[in-house]
C-alpha cells in the first residue's frame, strides 16, 4: 500500500512547483493589467448648455472630433499600455463659465486640456491654466492674443491676423471686388479680424464702402439696422461689390437669414466662423430651406484651415469612418479637435519617453506631467518632429500657432467645399521658370510682404462606375466602364490627363489611353462643365499573401499632363456624387448591377480623393537641378475594394482538397497490413499536382508562399505523419516495447482530425 503513496510523494514537489509558478505568473498578469488600467485623463472644454445652437453643435463638433482621436488612440494600445480617457467639461460659450471650468480642470487629474472654442473664452481660461501651469491646445480659437505672453496656451489653427491678411489678398487679387462692405461682431473675434483686416485693406489703398457692428446683446435689432442699411445701399447707385461678414456662426446665420428674406442677394464672404458644415445646417428647418436646398448658404465663401474635398487617403478615410459612426459630416472644427488631441496625445507620449522617471499620472506628480507635457509640444517646431494629421504635418511657430495653409471654401447644396481658386504659398521661387511673366499675368502673386503665392485652379471631380465585367488575376488586370466629369473655372485644359494605371495586358508599349469626345458639356455662371466615358482595362498589382482570403483593391488614377499641382488640384466632387457615403456607394453598385458579371468576389469598400503624384526627375531643367526640386501632379484616385467570396470559391476550387483529405483519412481505417507507402505516395504525388493546378490561375513568378499554401502544408504534414505511422509501424523495436501497427494507426485516427481541424481554424482566424 506505501508504492501509491511513494508515487504521490514523488510528484508533490513537481506540482507544488507548477502551483507556484501558475500563481506567480496570475499575479504579475494581474498587476500589469492593474497598471495598465490606469487612465491618463485629457480634458476638452466644450459648449454644451445655455447658448444657441449652433454654438451646441460646435461643441459637439469639437467633442466627437476629440473623442473619435482618442478611442483610434486606445484600440492601438492607448499609451504605454495606459488608456486615454477624455473628460468633458461644458464651458456654455460663457467667459465666466469658461474661468469656473478652467479652476476645475487645473484641481483635476488632467495632463492638457484641448479647447475652449472661441477667443474670449480662451483668453479668460488662459490666465487660469498659465497660473496652474497646464497646457492647453485650441482648435479654434482665432485671436491672435490667446498665445501671446502665455507660454501654456498653444494653437491648432490659424491666427485672425492670418486670414485677414488672406481675405484682403483674395478679394484684391482673386475677386478684384472695389465696393466692399464690413459686417464685424463686438466680440473678441470681431474686432480683431475687423481690426486687422482694415490694415490690410489699407496697405491697398483702400478703404470700405460701409461698416456695421453687430451688437450680440441685441441681436435682432442690430441684425435689423444693418439689413436697413443694405437695403438703402441695393437701391442707390453704391451697390456693394461684396459683403464681408466676420462674425460668430450664430450672429452670421441671423445677418444672412435677414439679407436673403428681403432680397439682398450681394455676395457674402466670411471668416472661418462661418466655414464649418454647421453655419449652412443651422437653416435645415426653415420653410425656403425644405423648399430649395442651399437657399440661404449657396455662393457664401468663407476661408477655412481644412476642407476635406481637397485631402488625401487620411482625409477621406476619416470622413468616411467619421459620418458612419457620427451621422454627420466633419467639418473642419471636427478636423482640428481631431487633430489637437493627435498633438496633445503625441506630446503626452514623448513627455513619457523623454521623462527619466515615470510618475504614477493620478498622484501629486500631476505637475511635473504637466510641465513635461508643455516642453514636448513646445519641441513639436519643425517639420523634422511634425506630427502627422488629416490633411497635413503638424508642428508649431514660435508663437505656438500650427503653420498651415489657408483655404477659401463656398458653400454648394449645404455643402462646404473648395472654391475653384485658391492661393498657394511658394516656398521655393527657384523652381518657377518665368517668374517675371507670371508675376505680370497675375498667375503669380507678390503680396506687402515680399513673399509670393500662386494661383491654383481646382477642378471638382467625379466618377460614376457603369460596370466591372472583367478581373484577371493572372495580370492584376480589369474592365471597367465608367463617367468621367470635370467642372472648373477658367481657360485651360483639364481632361489633359493620363491615366497612370491603364493596362494593355501589363505591357510597356507606350500605349497611352486618351479620352474620347466629350458626350456632354456645358458652361454655366462662368463654370464650365464636361463628361466622358470611358472602358478601358487598368491594373493595380495584386497582394496575394491572403490568397483566398484575400482583398483587392480595383483603382481608376489619373494626372494631367502639364500642369503640376501648384497651378491645377482635382478635388472629390462630393455635391456632384451627391456626397454619398461607402454604405450609398455599395448600394448603388448593388442596385445598377455593377459587379453583376463578377461572381466571385463582393465588393466591401469605396474610396474616393486626391494625393500627390511625384515625378523625381529634373529632365534636365537646370532651375529644378539647382533648387532640388520635383515635379509634383495632382492625382485623382478611385479606389474599390473586393473581397474574394470564400464560399463559391470553396465550392468551385476546394471540394477535390476535402475530398482528399477524407480519402487521406479513410486510409486509417483500413487494416493495418493494407495500408502501403505506395498508396499514401500516390495520394500525395495527387494533392501536390492538385496544389500547383490552384496557384496556376496567380500571376507568374509570385516570390512569397500565400494563405493557401499553407493549406496545403498542413496536409502535406498529415499525410507525412500517416506516412512515418505506416514505416514505424512495421519496426520490430516498437513492436518489442508494445507499440503494435494498431496502436500507431489508432493515434493517426485521433490525431489526424484534431490536427487539419486545428490548422484550419488557425488559418481561418489568421487570414479571415
């Protein structure tokens, strides 16, 4: 009776051992989940309650945008294990109420704050948070004073300075207007952008038909006298050229609501207060509104920091995940919260970096954070330690303000999208040939303070897919039929284009694909508008790594030939494709039968926008070889992802490998003496010619194994195992310990299923 006991005796250490260990491995995963759990906590200040609406949606705005930064953050593993959490603190577009948030932020557990929205609110929390020293990042607020003589306070946008420099340079130069009329706020952002904006109109030499101020107390009677005003101006001989409106979103909407009641149809410009999507949907429920979309906003240009028609892949992505989670488009407020928390995040994690201790973030070192975090934006200088965001690198000036281009934007159908001119900064005035003429054309334009900008011309842009009647996987290769429409102003050539992927069977003959007659075109209120159609092959190199599981992209990319992106930009035309979303897009696909000859694959994506084509040769220009500079195109893209349908593929491919694979199995189950190394050979010799037929419908010369070969390994590997079961089982040394051929063949029936079940499951999960 002592052998059993001596057996649990002799075992006892070894399983107190794994005990311990199990124990000691459940408690530091433990605490590591523990640490990781801790939050690093970033406030936003934000309106929320007790002001008008359009001041709600901002908030909402400046929230989602934030947030939407935030949960990409964490799903990517947040930092250093740490999760981020956004605190939401309502500021109710109230400078008292702002200063009252602003103290409870500074007592919270927070490393920056991103906010508040305007001005006076920023100016009035800044005094707070430069006395508690914490960082703070605006996405929005203007004023050139918000920075100034606050080392705490940094700035995602453009300064009002800035963009009445911009303004007063468009209308001299771009609109010529003479007549301008100058609507202002009383508040911070009114005065100042009116302030400066009247020195840049002086530096002209000019000076303004009429000025009005909009008094935000008494709205509805200062709204009146201006429309008064107007009105007496549209009947006498001193009609305005152009109204220039500088107002908060909710003052502006009020003004134009007025203006469009009573006839007065003069242009209108404004600041970025009235450049996001939120000024046009603030007049949705009005009967003119429900009557005729864009009747209040249509023709409004306003300057923007961002406008998602002209971004690239990020842009566009962002929009389309954006709108699917939110219901509504971002606008450029979304952008730049987006974008803030993108800055504040990236600071937070180089303050962890560079940090030589790591203090617990929810103790009293919440002050040393804080300083670490102030000193890591404040690094952020250049391009070289940029941050990338949506639509461009991020870095700050020496004033703490981001260095960003300028956009003019109009409103189209409750639409904001880019104006067909815009200005474009030249860094380089060595690349330009022929400076002096385009100076003298007006192309290129000389501003008061020496630097140069260049006119270029936008040209919305859009494609309507007909059918895909074709893929050849063999060539990464396809057919598709399509429109193909431009609309623009001015006197050049947009259809000048080449289409950087047109297939002729992967072949480098020259062949270039040149578009037909127009089948329609028209010009109206100086927009001139053309379509085509067009059915060409194109390709687009296939990745075949998840082969069958695998996802393809089909693509339409085009470039003009000519004109580099500083004079001609192709722009999405979202009013044209009536700005629908990738759920819109599948489902007109679905509805016109696009993909209908195409059985084996399901469409799951749609991608439209524009990034930049660049041509690194000089062809011996020496302009570009002394300057190092490049030609840069702008290139329009329309890309379609496919998904392979696993199922009709398994039907049609993959019933010979199941069959296989039960022959393969069957083998087991005959007696022991009958199963031969001739026979599991052939069945072998069967599968690899099988394997080699699948991957000949892949193009030549794949150098990397795919989803699929490794299929194939896990039955080469059981058919090796039945194999070295079949040889062991007629060894007499085995035989001699008690392993017969059954017991061989036994375990093969055992584990041969556990084994092709667990590959392909592994497969699956891995590559599906």
């Amino acid at each position: 009776m002592m052998k059993p006991i001596g057996k649990r005796s002799k075992y006892r250490g070894e399983i107190l051992f794994l005990l311990s260990l199990l124990t000691f491995i459940l408690v530091l995963g433990w605490a590591n989940l523990n640490f990781n759990r801790e939050t690093i906590t970033i406030a936003i200040a934000a309106p929320q309650s007790n002001t008008e609406e359009a001041n709600l949606f901002l908030g909402r705005e400046m929230i989602d945008g934030a947030q939407f930064y935030i949960d990409r953050a964490n799903k990517a593993g947040g930092i250093n294990g740490k999760k981020l959490k956004l605190v939401v603190y309502d500021d109710q577009f109230n400078p008292d109420r702002a200063e009252e948030v602003a103290k409870e932020i500074c007592d919270s557990s927070a490393l920056g704050i991103l906010g508040h929205y305007g001005g006076r609110l920023s100016l009035r929390a800044g005094e707070v948070y430069k006395t508690c020293q914490i960082p703070a990042l605006t996405g929005s607020a203007t004023a050139d004073s918000v920075t100034v003589d606050n080392p705490w306070y940094f700035r995602a946008i453009f300064t009002n300075r800035a963009q009445s420099q911009f303004m007063a340079e468009y209308i001299q130069y771009i609109l010529q207007a003479k007549n301008v009329y100058l609507i202002s706020g009383d508040n911070t952002y009114g005065e100042t952008f009116s302030r400066d904006l009247k020195e840049s109109f002086a530096a002209f030499g000019k000076d303004f038909l009429g000025m009005q101020k909009i008094e935000s107390d008494e709205l509805e009677r200062s709204s009146d006298r201006i429309v008064i005003d107007l009105l007496k101006l549209q009947q006498s001989e001193r009609k305005p050229d152009l109204i220039v409106l500088v107002a908060q979103n909710f003052e502006a909407e009020k003004i134009v609501l007025k203006m469009r009641r009573n006839g007065i149809d003069f242009p209108i410009f404004g600041g970025d207060a009235m450049a996001d999507i939120s000024f046009a949907e603030s007049f949705l429920n009005t009967p003119e509104e429900q009557n005729q979309r864009g009747f209040f906003s249509n023709g409004i240009h306003a300057i923007a920091p961002a406008i998602l028609d002209i971004s690239d892949e990020r842009g566009q992505i962002f929009k389309n995940e954006f709108e699917a989670r939110y219901g509504y488009t971002p606008g450029w407020v979304s952008t730049f919260y987006y974008d803030g928390a993108n800055l504040l995040v990236a600071a937070i994690q180089n303050s962890l970096t560079e940090g030589a201790s790591q203090p617990d973030t929810e103790s009293e070192n919440i002050p040393i954070m804080r300083d670490r975090v102030r000193d890591s934006l404040t690094k952020i200088d250049s391009l070289r330690t940029s941050v990338e965001g949506l639509t461009r690198n991020l870095y700050f000036n020496s004033e703490r303000t981001i260095v960003s281009q300028i956009l003019m934007g109009v409103f189209r159908q409750n639409d904001f999208v880019s104006a067909f001119t815009q200005l474009t900064p030249i860094e380089n005035l060595k690349s330009i040939s022929r400076l002096a003429e385009k100076i003298k054309n007006n192309q290129i334009i000389q501003l008061g303070d020496g630097s140069y900008v260049e006119r270029t011309s936008i040209v919305d842009t859009g494609i309507d897919i007909n059918e895909v009647t074709k893929i050849d996987e063999r060539t990464s290769s396809y057919l598709i039929d399509f429109y193909l429409w431009f609309r623009y102003q001015g006197d050049f050539k947009p259809d000048n284009i080449e289409f950087t992927n047109f297939s002729v069977e992967r072949l480098d003959s020259g062949e270039k694909l040149t578009l037909d007659e127009p089948i329609q075109q028209d010009i109206e209120n100086d927009v001139n508008y053309v379509v085509y159609r067009v059915k060409a092959d194109f390709y687009e190199e296939f990745d075949f790594h998840k082969y069958p599981f695998d996802r393809q992209i089909l693509s339409i990319r085009f470039r003009h030939n000519l004109l580099t992106r500083d004079r001609l930009i192709y722009v999405v035309d979202f009013v044209g494709m009536r700005h629908a979303n990738v759920e819109e897009i599948l489902q007109k696909f679905k509805t016109d039968n696009v993909f209908g000859k195409i059985t084996n694959w399901r469409v799951t994506n749609a991608l439209f926008f524009q990034n930049s084509h660049i041509s690194r040769s000089t062809l011996g220009v020496r302009r570009l070889i002394e300057s190092n500079a490049k030609f840069n195109y702008s290139k329009f893209n329309a890309e379609i992802e496919i998904k392979r349908d696993l199922l009709r593929f398994s039907i049609k491919n993959l019933l010979p490998l199941w069959f296989f694979v039960g022959v393969a199995y069957s083998l087991l189950f005959l007696p022991p003496e009958d199963i031969s190394v001739e026979a599991i050979g052939s069945l072998l010799l069967a599968i690899v010619f099988y394997h080699l037929s699948l991957l000949d419908s892949l193009p030549e010369g794949i150098g990397y194994v795919v989803a699929l070969d490794y299929a194939f390994y896990i039955i080469y590997s059981l058919l090796a195992l039945e194999l070295l079961l079949v040889i062991l089982g007629y060894s007499p040394i085995l035989e001699a310990r008690g392993i017969t051929r059954k017991k061989l063949i036994i375990f093969g029936r055992i584990s041969f299923p556990l084994l092709w079940t667990m590959g392909c499951g592994s497969l699956y999960f891995i590559y599906a």
